[in-house]
C-alpha cells in the first residue's frame, strides 16, 4: 500500500492539521524538558508547507495523564519557535472555543500549537479509524481544516483519534519525518 506524501497532495494556501510526536523526556523535579531531538525533526514538515502559503496548526501529546511527563506544550511551542525561525502560538486549549476561534481566524503561514491532545480524554481510547473520525475531537476539528499530515511516526502504531480518525474525514498524507521512516 503507497502512503500519499506531501508530494502527492500538494497543500498550497490550505489550513493544515498536522500531528506531530514531540513527546519528549522531563525532568521530573523541574518539570523542563530534556532532550529537544524531537521537536527539531519537524521543522522540515512544517516549513515546507509555510513556504507554500498553508497556515498549519500542530497538535500533539506529552506524556499520560497521571505520569510526571503529562505537562502542557507551551515550552515545546518556544522551542519550535526557535528551531523553526518562526513565530508559533501557543494555544492553551485543544477543542474548547478558544482553539476553534484561533484556528479559524488563522492567516496563510501562521502556526500555532494546541496544547496536550491528551487533555482530552477520548484520545487514549484505542477503537477503530471509524469509530474515531465518529469521536468528538475529530469531529469538533476536522470541519475548520481543509487536510491532515500526520508526521507522527513514533505514534503511528497507536489507535487514537488524532491519529486515525481525521484521515477518515480529511484529506490526508505523511509528513517527511512519516516519510523517512516507513
């Protein structure tokens, strides 16, 4: 089976979903991140849809509720702000109206950052890509985009919402970081 690529889909002066895997170890007395390996791989990705006039917002996760690495993405968001060269927002919230209102008024090259998929609690239940793209996150989401990148490859086993269930809805390919690896 051939998974379309950025190549294939061609995104040009669209609002992209993308999800990314910046899940990343902390430190557990500080709370601050450890290693910034992750974030810097998805720099390629989310620039070379900037550069084509895309506005992107990225969505991803850190940790599992109850563990000490289950934080917020605001300091991976200044970090991509540094690797990436370029301002990303960060949006305390992932489906409430804040998030909607955000991603809706987004201009062609900006990128914000939802906070921790995570948060919602829909997103650790494993069920079928259908069953998925049927769930609240999905369908809360996916009508504010016009396609979905999913770069996540070292969450791709995972049967999750935000990774299953808005390619049942939207157009959809793998980033390059997806791409180098399968």
């Amino acid at each position: 089976m051939e998974i379309p690529t950025l190549d294939d889909l061609q995104f040009s002066e669209k609002k992209v979903l993308v999800r990314i895997d910046i899940n990343s170890p902390v430190d557990p007395e500080t709370g601050k991140l450890l290693d910034y390996s992750r974030i810097k791989a998805y720099s390629s990705t989310i620039k070379e849809l900037i550069e084509k006039g895309n506005s992107v917002v990225l969505m991803s996760h850190q940790g599992r509720p109850g563990d000490n690495d289950f934080i917020s993405l605001e300091e991976h968001s200044k970090l991509l702000n540094k690797y990436l060269g370029a301002s990303v927002e960060f949006v305390d919230d992932v489906i409430g109206p804040y998030a909607r209102e955000r991603i809706s008024k987004l201009k062609p090259g900006e990128i914000l950052l939802l906070d921790n998929v995570r948060l919602i609690s829909e997103e650790l239940i494993e069920a079928s890509p259908l069953q998925h793209a049927k769930s609240f996150l999905v369908r809360r989401l996916s009508p504010l985009f016009d396609g979905y990148v999913n770069d996540a490859f070292a969450a791709a086993h995972r049967s999750q919402a935000s990774l299953v269930g808005f390619p049942m809805i939207l157009k959809s390919s793998a980033g390059r970081v997806m791409e180098r690896e399968v």
